[in-house]
C-alpha cells in the first residue's frame, strides 16, 4: 500500500465549542483517511490550512499517516535552525513574488550566521552571506552551482547551526534580533528594515509554532527595541544645506540674492491652477518659474 497519496480534500475551519477555552479545528482528508489539527486562535488555524493547500497546489504527496505534504514532513524532521529554515524556503518560494524572495533570503542570511555554535573555521561575514543569499537559501531544484569557497561556508553552517529546540530560549532569539538590527558594516539598520527583518523572523517561528516544533512564538516573549537611530537625511519640504543657498538665494528673475538681511523672508508665491494652498519658493537660477510658463496671473 502507498504510504502517500495526491488525493487531498479540505474542509471548513470550525471552532471547537466543548473546550473550556477557545479553539479551532482544521480537517482534512488524504486518500480518505480523515486528518485534524487544533489550534488556540482562529489565525493559526487559518495559516495552516493555507500552507495545507498551496502545498497540494504545488502538486506535493501527502502522507497518508500523518496527513501531512512532504514539505511539512521536511520541516518537522529538521533538528537544527538551518535545516528548518531551509524547509521553510521550500515551502514558501513556489508563491512567493520575487520581491518577497528576495526579502525572505536577505533576513534570513543576516540572521542564521548568529544562531551558530562557536566552532573552527568560521568564514568571513561576506563570503557566508554571499554562500547563503546565493545559494543555500534557494530550493534544491533551482540551486546552482555553488563555488568551492560557499560550499566550504555552507558546510560549517550545517555543523555550526543550533538546535531547532533552543529557539525556546529567549536569550537565542535575542541574538537574532540583534543581529538584524545592524548592517554588513556594524552600522545600525534603518527602522524600516529591521521590521521587515523582523516580520520575516516572526513568520519563520510561526510556522514552527504550527508544526509544533515550538509551544509557542517565542518573540512574543522577548521584550526588545531596536537601538535607536539618527536619520541623517533632509525632512521632506526642507532642503539640505548644499541645496539651501542654490534655491533660496534666487528670485524669479533668475538673479542672485543676498539674503534676508536685505530683502527680509522669503516670499512664497501661490501658484495658479494648484489646489488651495499649495505655493513654491523661486527656482533656482537660470530655471523657469510655473509662473512664467503659465503667463501673468489674472490678478
């Protein structure tokens, strides 16, 4: 008798009224055989059966005993983060657009060089970056070639990776976030980054969370801010020092001026056709003004 089948069929999501506490149920059915999994919130239910069907759209067996595709299978039998990680690229990257590829692989490849063991032969930070955006966090059957200098690096993340089990440590998950939360060069990231970084680390511990590889989200637990950081940009309607004195230092006429201590603040002119309120400084020398575009003002 096969131990696997393509025979899958799902079925609504219920939530299960005999408990004392609440919680969902998920069933399905693989060669008929009836399959069902109980989750605390209606989200992870709901997750789950989702990963159930786009693994069936990817045309994966399921497994008649457990009731589970082969990606799920991979994954639960993963002992280290790596492994685990890697089964997670397996099962998201069929759907996944490729600008969400690219984000997955990029927080992922800053954070697995943290969740390491100490051993000899550590490469260097860019060649294992390099190894893992390039080839070890891309599916087997789309996976190049990789050099002999990556293979060697992937090789000691296999051995040097830690156990899938100690992500239940508050004190391991912390060494991920910390490590998102800074850049190739040892700067701080920018706050837009480390949420993104951050959300891709949240949804690889929820999937554990559903396989039940981890009682729970261990994120959840660590209270953890992002060291904070001076954005060192212009604000969005002020001009930077460079451009401050090419724009406000010029008339309509294109003509230089001398500043506020002769000719008093700068004056904003309205500009015809614009919505209420809008206005503009001069531009800068030898441009057109909209004004002269437009034609005098009907005023």
């Amino acid at each position: 008798m096969s131990t696997s089948s393509y025979d899958v069929r799902f079925f609504e999501t219920y939530r299960n009224k005999s408990s004392k506490t609440p919680s969902y149920v998920v069933r399905w059915q693989v060669d008929k055989k009836r399959s069902s999994k109980t989750f605390r919130t209606k989200a992870l239910a709901e997750s789950f059966l989702s990963d159930l069907r786009q693994a069936a759209k990817r045309g994966e067996p399921f497994d008649v005993e457990s009731g589970l595709p082969a990606s799920m299978i991979k994954a639960k039998s993963a002992r280290t983060v790596f492994d685990f990680v890697r089964a997670y690229i397996d099962m998201k990257w069929p759907h996944a657009a490729a600008k969400t590829r690219d984000s997955i692989s990029d927080a992922l490849s800053t954070m697995l060089p943290a969740l390491t063991k100490d051993r000899p032969g550590h490469p260097d930070a860019e060649t294992l970056r390099t190894a893992l955006r390039k080839c070890a966090l891309i599916p087997a059957n789309k996976r190049p070639e990789p050099s002999p200098e990556m293979a060697r690096a992937v090789r000691w993340l296999e051995g040097a990776s830690l156990d899938l089990t100690d992500l239940n440590e508050t004190k391991t998950v912390r060494l991920a976030l910390d490590a998102l939360a800074l850049r190739l060069d040892g700067q701080a990231a920018s706050a837009n980054t480390i949420r993104r970084k951050r959300a891709v680390l949240h949804a690889v511990l929820e999937y554990a969370v559903e396989l039940e590889e981890l009682p729970s989200n261990p994120l959840h637990k660590v209270k953890w801010k992002p060291p904070k950081t001076t954005d060192r940009r212009p604000s969005r309607g002020r001009e930077s020092a460079a451009g401050q004195g090419a724009v406000d230092r010029c008339d309509l006429r294109g003509q230089a001026w001398p500043g506020p201590a002769a000719h008093g603040p700068v004056r904003l002119h309205v500009l015809r056709g614009a919505p209420a309120g809008r206005s503009y400084r001069p531009p800068p020398a030898g441009l057109p003004s909209p004004r002269d575009r437009l034609g005098p003002a009907p005023y």
